[in-house]
C-alpha cells in the first residue's frame, strides 16, 4: 500500500479516521456505522481530484437555485476572510453532481448545508455542514481555516444547533466553551471535498454491489478498492 501524501495527513490537533458502513463479508461494521483508521483504507490516487468529477462523469450545467445558495454562502465567508474550496462549489451547483451523495447513501445521508459556524476548538476558522445522516448520527462539515487551508472532518455533534441553542438560552449537553471536549469530537477525515465524496460514492456502492450479489459488473475502480480488503480471486 502506497504512502499517504502530505496533503492527505490529517493537520495537527486533530485524530483522523474514516466513518463508514460495513462491505458485507469484506468489511465488518459492528454498527450503522464504524471509525476505520485511514492506514486501513484503500489509498486514493489524489491525481484524479482536479475540481472535474471525471470519475462521477463530469461537471453538468449549473443548477440556478444552488448558484445562488452558494453565492450567499460565499459572501457570508467573505465578511470572514475565508473562501470556499471550489470542488465543493463546482459540485453543489452542478446539474451532474449534486445529490449524488443522497442517492447512492444507504443510510439515508442528504446533503443539508448550514451557514458558517465558528469553530469551537480554534479562532477565525469556520465549520460549513454539508452532509448528514438521517438521524444525525454523524454530521460531515468542511472545516475552513484563515489560511486559506480546506478539509472534511465529521462529528456526532450538532454544531447549528448548539450554537442555535445557547443563542436562545437553551440547555444543550454541548459546552461550546470546552476545546478539548470539541477536538475529541471532531476527526478529519479527507484532505479535500472531491476526496471525501469520491470515496463516500465508492464505499456506499460497494455495499449496494456486495448485498445485492451484484459482484460480477463491478467496474474496475469498484473492485480495484474491494481488493484491498481480500485477494482477487475472492471476488469471482
């Protein structure tokens, strides 16, 4: 298995893992869903993540709705001195791409994106939801720093709402004001949005294929990554 990049390490502070489903026999899930190191992962080839989706069949015509939600949430950013990575735009936008997450997910993940939500464990950066489970047992954020710096981390916790809450003097089980609590309850997990969705995309058809004994039309970059968890001739 080949080395990690540079850009693929998780930045300091932060624990890194993977939160997926299981893969049938290949890949155990003692839950909905399971913390996997990345070291267990199938290595991605970070060339193919150009901003262009080729592996999801490019980018199609923008969608006017998302054009203009994107905007808005680009100038919010803006007033905060952060930007937003543009595959994550190029996605959200496109006619082609967006939604796709939603409807190969097996748990019922949709694609719901707040507005920026400080970050609770370091000043001046940003979290942006973007992804959820149905019954927001993991949340995925972008995680945007004042170095221009971009990644994809996830939690269990609900960061709209918590700040939401203590707006309206709610109590909430969540103290905002706890940094160690909050760099516990945050992982990164994927040095950029195109990465994260391309192995969400892979992963949860995977699971489609290996339930449904559709094993045999797996398509080369599907069973390339179920090879990592058994030996090619298991998959005839």
């Amino acid at each position: 298995m080949s080395e990690q990049p540079e850009s693929a390490l998780p930045p300091s502070g932060f624990e890194a893992a993977w939160c997926g489903t299981d893969l049938g026999t290949y890949r155990a899930c003692r839950y909905t869903y399971e913390h996997y190191s990345l070291e267990s992962l199938p290595p991605l080839d970070s060339h193919q993540f150009e901003g262009t989706y080729r592996w999801l069949g490019g980018v199609g015509d923008p969608i006017p709705r998302q054009v203009v939600k994107l905007n808005s949430l680009e100038k919010a950013l803006s007033a905060r001195g952060l930007t937003l990575p543009r595959d994550f735009v190029t996605f959200q936008t496109s006619e082609n791409l967006h939604g796709s997450l939603d409807d190969v997910s097996v748990t019922g993940c949709w694609t719901n994106i707040s507005e920026p939500l400080p970050s609770p464990v370091e000043p001046g950066a940003f979290l942006v939801r973007f992804f959820q489970d149905q019954q927001d047992c993991v949340i995925w954020y972008l995680y945007l720093r004042p170095t221009s710096e971009t990644f994809v981390v996830y939690s269990d916790i609900d960061y709209e709402y918590a700040y939401e809450a203590r707006r309206d003097g709610e109590e909430t089980q969540t103290d905002l004001e706890n940094a160690e609590e909050h760099r516990a309850a945050i992982l990164w997990c994927a040095p950029s949005f195109e990465e994260f969705a391309h192995r969400f995309w892979v992963e949860n058809r995977l699971w489609h294929a290996v339930n449904g004994n559709d094993l045999p039309r797996l398509e080369p970059q599907l069973q390339d990554y179920l090879n990592h968890y058994a030996p090619p001739g298991a998959l005839t």
